[in-house]
C-alpha cells in the first residue's frame, strides 16, 4: 500500500495542543489530533472501486488485511495523524456554539490531481463528541454510503463514499428519541472529498473574535481550493465568499431539480466547496408534496422542507458572511455576493424548471405553464420522479397515468385542469426550435429515471441488519446510471409501496445515527 500523503495541512494550520481524546471547548486551533478507537471485528461491506483507484489504492490492497483496518481506523497509515476539525454552527436557526467533528476522524490527506481528505465516520469520540459515542450505526452508514453515490451520480457535487464496513461492535440508539433504546450493530463509512470545510469552520473562530485563525483558515482554503484567488486579500476574501455562493447555488438547484430534501442544513452541514455533505435524515420526494421533511425533529417548523431549501442557503450564507466581514471589515462586497444569490438563483431555477419539460430557451410566460404545472402536481397524489420521466414522451395526461398514486381520481375538475394544462404545453412545444428526439434526450439526462427512494435503502437496510448485503450491491449498481432506461431494472422505476408511506425509516427519520 503506497499512498501520496500531503502533511500540508498540519504545517499550515494551528493545532490543538492537548493531545488526549476527553470532551472540552479548543481553542486557538482549527483541528484536534484524535485517534480512531479499536474495532472488534471490522468487516468490509461494499468497496467503491472508482473512488479507491482515485485514491490510489490498488487491487492488491483492497483485498489486504490492511485495506480492512485501515477503513475502520484499527491501522493507521504511516506518517499520518488523524484529526477532528473545530465548528462551530447555526442548528435550525440559532448558534450553538462549538460543535465540530464529534464522530468523524480525518485519517489524511492524499494528493492526486487533486488533494483528497480521507474521513472515517463513527469511528470513536473526539474532544468535539459533547455527550455522545462518536459512533454510528449500520443503518445509517448505508443511508449516507449509497446516497452520496446516488447524488455524485445525479451530477450533483458531494462528498464520495470509499467503503462501508461493519465494526463487529454494538451501538446503543434511541432511534425515535422516546425512550425506547436498542443495541444495532455499528458501522464505520470512508468518505472522502477535496475539503470537508463547512461554513462552521470559520463561524467558531468569529464567534471568539479569533481573527488569526480565521485568517488562516481563509488563506488555506484560497490555497488548497481556489488558487486563482489571492491570499491576505481582503477583496480576494470577498471574492471567495461570492465563489461559496455560487456553488451553493448550484448545489440547491440540483436538489431541487431531483427532489432530495437534506433535512439538516444547519451552517455546519454547508461545505464551503457546495458539496452536498452529511448525509443525516434526508429524503427524496415521492409525492409532489414540498412542504415535505423528511426529519422528525423538524415536524413542527419544517425549516428545512423542500420548498425553503433554497432560502436557508441563503440564510446560511448570511450568517458565512458576517463571519467573513470580521476580518474584512467592508460590507459591501459581501452584500453583493449575497444579493447576487436570488438572481443567480431565479435565473438557473427557471432554466432547470424549464429543462424538465423540455423547454431549451424560457421566457417570462413560460413561468405561468411553470407554475400551473406544479400545483397541478398537487392535485392529487403524484411521484415527482416518474411524472417528469413520463412526460418527455407523453401527449395528454392519460400518458402519465403511472405517476399517480391514485389513478381513479384523475376525473371531473382534476382531469379538466390537465388537459387544459397538456394543451398548453403542447402548443408551447410546438414554438421550440428542437427537435422532438432530441427533446426527449435532454428531458432524460434532466429528469432521473431512478433516485434512491427512502424505502428502497430501508429494505437494503432491512436486509443488511439480517447478514444478507445483496440489495447494497443491487442498489449501489442501480444508482450509478440513473438517467438510463436500464429496463432490467424497471421495477425501481416505481411510487413508494403503500407500506413505506407512514414508516419510521421512510417517511420519518430522526438524527439519530
Ligand atoms: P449532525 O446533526 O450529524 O450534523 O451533527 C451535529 C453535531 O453533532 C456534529 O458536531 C457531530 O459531529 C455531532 N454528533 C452527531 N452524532 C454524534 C455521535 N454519535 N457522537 C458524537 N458526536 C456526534
Ligand atoms: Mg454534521
């Protein structure tokens, strides 16, 4: 096994001088040296080749002893330190203080065409675990493992997924947070990502006036991941925050476009490189229903349902902001980038609502047939997904007929609204200049024909917690084409069962994990 280690990061940044593992506030450092505890009996799930060939593993070690302890932090490779990052972060809208890396544990850095940051994921506490283990459990680390392929594979940006493994040890959860705790078995996921620098990571120095550390931390993100910038620039910070936006806008408008709703975009779940990140009790829209959550801690507000997602980016991005002005100390440049985000977003949000129907050049009419449609998808019950994959070929409502979840009640007033809505939409078709194949193409590279509905992870989860990995496999398969046909696999292509609507696990999740 022969890794490109990139140390970079311990020379450059401030290190927490403590060296034992017990629950305290750092401060003065951006990191904490912390080291993964010892597993039972690690045993490998699922590898993710790509990603470890990225890395730059070989064949010969993944199948090694070493491979296997290595990913659940029982080896440690030569010349690295693992570490916990310090955060801080706003949690449904207020500030909590420190927060950091309380179940992650960076192993190290490697340098590829790119450098690559290796992180476990339940692999032990770290000064950041508060009152908490620092460990998770299998069900949620295959959660996390197949949706970040699943979203990478959407083209959406996010953190990637090396390996899944179980620890051989149990984990004591209160899955619903009402008193009724169970041992599961605990698991450990690999990720790895260019940076998992969120927004918190600056937060927390600007809540303690520490201008020195935000520096550096400003200057080592403009080093490692926007080059063309300038370091000790305070209009090049500036010019940093309007790249963060950017990217957090992208990020949102691919969510939106697919229907995932992330369930916790507290600020320190925003990475500042707009990787979808932290994979927690997020879910996909079956239905088109976006006041949905999928987190029960969030019921009562649904600050983080689908419909508010894009205004929390913004909302976090203010609060980015005033950590930056700290050491800027000029607002408008800031401001700027901030009010650049509703346009940025309005503009790129039309261009994705229209390329879903099939519409290449939108005008400001176009946003009527827009709107209609979507609260038609209303009616009545209707999949989101399938709807839209549908609607490339589909002529009249009849066609889509598949996507509701109630099909005898597309009648009377309901159905009248359809086809006035189809004979709309075929007329505005008519003015396109594409043509119709070509038209169909693009709504399919748009509209995903298979996403990794909440109840299909909780059958594999179901299935896992039993020995039987066979589903991780067949799902982890399905979500690499998700734009294709892929007619051996049709029977994904289809609404959530009856069973999955109201379940814990589906419907409902909470953070526990
Ligand atoms: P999350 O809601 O998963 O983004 O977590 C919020 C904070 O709680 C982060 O600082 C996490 O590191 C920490 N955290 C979550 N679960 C655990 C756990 N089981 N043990 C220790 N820290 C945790
Ligand atoms: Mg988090």
């Amino acid at each position: 096994m022969k890794l490109n280690i990139d140390n970079t990061f311990f020379s450059e940044l401030s290190a927490d001088t403590i060296k034992e593992n017990f629950t305290r506030q750092v401060e003065n450092a951006c990191y904490s040296l912390a080291t993964p505890i010892q597993t039972k009996a690690p045993k490998l799930i699922h590898i993710n080749s790509e990603v470890a060939k990225q890395v730059g593993f070989t064949v010969e070690d993944l199948n090694s002893e070493k491979f296997n302890n290595l990913i659940t932090g029982n080896f440690i490779y030569p010349s690295t330190l693992p570490y916990a990052m310090c955060y801080g972060g706003h949690q449904f809208g207020n500030w909590a203080g420190q927060l950091g890396d309380g179940r992650a544990i960076n192993l190290f850095q490697v340098l590829t065409d790119r450098s690559l940051t290796l992180q476990l994921k339940g692999a032990g506490k770290t000064p950041y675990s508060r009152t908490a283990d620092g460990l998770a459990v299998l069900r949620s680390s295959i959660r996390e493992y197949l949706c970040a392929e699943a979203i990478h594979h959407l083209g959406i940006p996010t953190t990637r997924s090396l390996s899944l493994a179980l620890t051989g040890d149990q984990v004591m959860r209160d899955v619903l947070y009402n008193g009724n705790p169970a041992y599961e078995p605990g698991a450990i996921v690999c990720r790895v990502a260019e940076s998992f620098i969120r927004f918190g990571n600056f937060q927390i120095f600007a809540s303690r006036n520490d201008k020195k550390n935000l520096k550096a931390l400003l200057n080592y993100t403009i080093r490692h991941h926007f080059s063309h910038l300038e370091e000790n620039n305070k209009s090049h910070y500036a010019m940093l925050f309007q790249e963060i936006v950017n990217a957090t806008v992208n990020m949102i408008v691919h969510w939106q476009r697919v229907g995932f709703v992330h369930g916790v975009m507290n600020t320190d779940n925003m990475s500042i490189l707009g990787l979808t990140i932290d994979y927690g009790p997020y879910g996909w829209l079956d239905h088109y229903d976006t006041d949905w959550t999928p987190n029960t801690t969030d019921s009562q507000n649904r600050r983080y349902r689908y419909s508010q997602q894009p205004n929390i980016g913004l909302w976090n991005l203010y609060q980015l902001a005033n950590a930056i002005y700290l050491v800027t100390e000029d607002a408008p440049p800031l401001e700027e980038a901030l009010n650049s985000y509703k346009t940025q977003f309005e503009s790129q949000n039309l261009k994705m609502r229209s390329a879903k129907i099939g519409i290449d050049s939108p005008s400001e009419k176009d946003k009527i047939l827009l709107d209609d449609l979507e609260s038609h998808l209303k009616l009545i019950e209707t999949d989101m997904t399938i709807f839209f994959r549908l609607l490339a070929k589909a002529k009249k409502i009849e066609d889509c007929l598949d996507a509701f979840y109630h099909p005898n009640q597309l009648k009377g007033e309901v159905l009248a609204t359809w086809e006035m809505w189809f004979d709309q939409y075929q007329s505005r078709l008519a003015t396109e200049n594409q043509l119709e194949k070509d038209r169909i193409v693009n709504m399919n590279n748009t509209n995903p024909k298979y996403i990794l509905r909440n109840y299909m992870s909780q059958l594999a989860i179901e299935a896992a917690e039993n020995g039987d990995y066979d589903l991780i496999n067949e799902l982890y398969e399905l979500i690499q084409n998700p734009y294709d046909e892929q007619p051996e696999n049709e029977k994904w292509f289809a609404k959530r069962p009856e069973w999955a609507k109201n379940k814990v696990g589906c419907s409902m999740l909470s953070c526990s994990s």
